[in-house]
C-alpha cells in the first residue's frame, strides 16, 4: 500500500507485498510482470486489466527489478524507503550503533542531551534487514538515529 499519495515503492510496482521477499520471489514477479507490459506485448486491447489506465510501465518495472536484484542497491533502496516512511519532525541530534546503546529488559536505552532518555523497544529494530531506526527522546522533541551493528 502506499504511504504517499503518487509514490509507488519497487515493491508495489512489482506487485510484492512483503520486503523481505526473497531475490528468487522478486525474479518471478518480474518475469511475469514484465511479459504483460514490455511494449512488444503490450497492444492497447491485450493489456491485462489491473494495468490499463496506470502508471506501471515497462520503465519501471524494470528500474524496480534492477535497484531491488541487486543487494546492496536494495539495502540502500530499503533504507531510503523507510526513511520516507517514517520520517518524524524534528532535529536527528546523534547517530549510533545498536551496541553503543544500554541493553535493558524490553529494548535498549540512550542518554539524550537533554538528561532524559531515547528508548528502543526490542522489536522495534529489525537487525536482521540492517535498516536504522530513528527514535525521539521520551522528555524533547531531539531524535536519534540507531544502525544495527
């Protein structure tokens, strides 16, 4: 689904639901996808239903495949979408690895400048994608970004 009005991420373009979808799962999208709108194909009455009347075009559909086949391309694209996602207002104050943060119960803690505390809950952090998380202190309005190790 989208999260801004106009933008379409690699994903929703390729018709992928879960970012974590394998390189394999995203070839097969691709193959698919690729046949229904390549302009070879692509007569005006032979186009498949969900794509007439859209922006989805041969183009992107093969920018997607290209940014998201490619491991660190997709890494970077992944960090950048989430960025966008889930931008907050403010000022990020510092940038720190995970393990730079105090391990508690539920999550980790981080001393803010302002004498109060910026808290990551443990789920909240997905180590095993790499993006980073941006968090704000629980007492101003300073945030913080946090990189997995």
């Amino acid at each position: 689904m989208s999260f801004e009005l106009g933008f379409k991420s690699h994903y929703e373009i390729l018709g992928i639901s879960n970012e974590k979808a394998t390189t394999e799962e995203i070839k097969e999208k691709y193959k698919a996808l690729v046949l229904e709108v390549h302009p070879d194909k692509n007569l005006e009455e032979a186009i498949p239903a969900p794509y007439k009347n859209t922006e989805i075009t041969f183009q992107a559909v093969f920018q997607a495949y290209k940014v998201l086949r490619d491991p660190s391309q997709r890494s970077a694209y992944d960090q950048g979408l989430y960025d966008r996602r889930y931008r907050l207002p403010g000022v990020v104050n510092e940038t720190v690895y995970i393990d730079e943060l105090e391990k508690i119960e539920d999550g980790w803690v981080y001393p803010c400048r302002c004498g109060d505390e910026y808290f990551v809950p443990s789920d909240d952090l997905d180590l095993e994608i790499g993006l980073s998380l941006i968090v704000n202190c629980s007492n101003c309005s300073l945030l913080l970004r946090v990189i997995p190790a």
